[in-house]
C-alpha cells in the first residue's frame, strides 16, 4: 500500500484539482518504474494498492522504496508491505498491508514498513 503524505493539506493549499493533478502524475511515476507483471491501482483517496508477484521481499521492498523516491511535486509517500502467505484471503492480506502503511504513517511518514 502506498499513500501520499499530507495529501489533505496539498490539496487545501492548491485546490482539489492540483490534487487530482498529483494522484495522476503520482501514479505515473510510480508506474514508470513497474516490471510488466506488477500491478498499481488506486485504493481510495490518496492510497493505492501494489501487487508485485515473484519478487524477493528485498528486491519488493527496494522497488517500494525507489517509487517513493520519485514522488512529483516535492511530496513524500509512506508506504505499508505485506508478502502474501499463499492461504490468507486478499482482504486479510490487504488489511495487514494496510496495518504496515499506518504504522509507517504513525513512525512518522516518508518511510516503508514491511511486516511477515
């Protein structure tokens, strides 16, 4: 999970269109750097998802960590990871990837927390 820092202040500083702005240039960067098996998706608000299938947890977590560094317009991003257990449910895996992100979120921001 991904999710742009301070978005709300962003967007009350420059309006809800300089925001959308952001969301579609974020992506953009973010997918510049994307293998053509991962996935990036808009999750909700200023949060997206991230599927990378077949990567190691260090080569994931140095890719989340590259995708946050190329984040327009001067902002940062926080990022939340979880590896898929082969059993759980995808809604049990994207809440415990979701767990990460607040986690990196409460640490304080600009930061990738990874959890087993």
């Amino acid at each position: 999970m991904l999710d742009l820092d301070r978005f709300r202040r962003f967007n009350d500083n420059y309006g809800h269109q300089a925001g959308d702005r952001l969301l579609k240039q974020a992506a953009g960067h973010w997918s510049e750097q994307l293998r053509a098996t991962d996935v990036l998706a808009r999750y909700g608000g200023e949060e997206f998802a991230l599927a990378l299938p077949g990567g190691s947890a260090a080569t994931d977590a140095a890719l989340v960590e590259r995708l946050c560094g190329v984040t327009p317009k001067g902002q940062t991003c926080s990022a939340g990871m979880a590896r898929w257990d082969r059993e759980e449910s995808p809604a049990v895996l994207v809440g415990r990837a979701d767990g990460a992100l607040y986690e990196a979120k409460r640490a304080g921001r600009y930061r990738l927390v990874a959890i087993a």
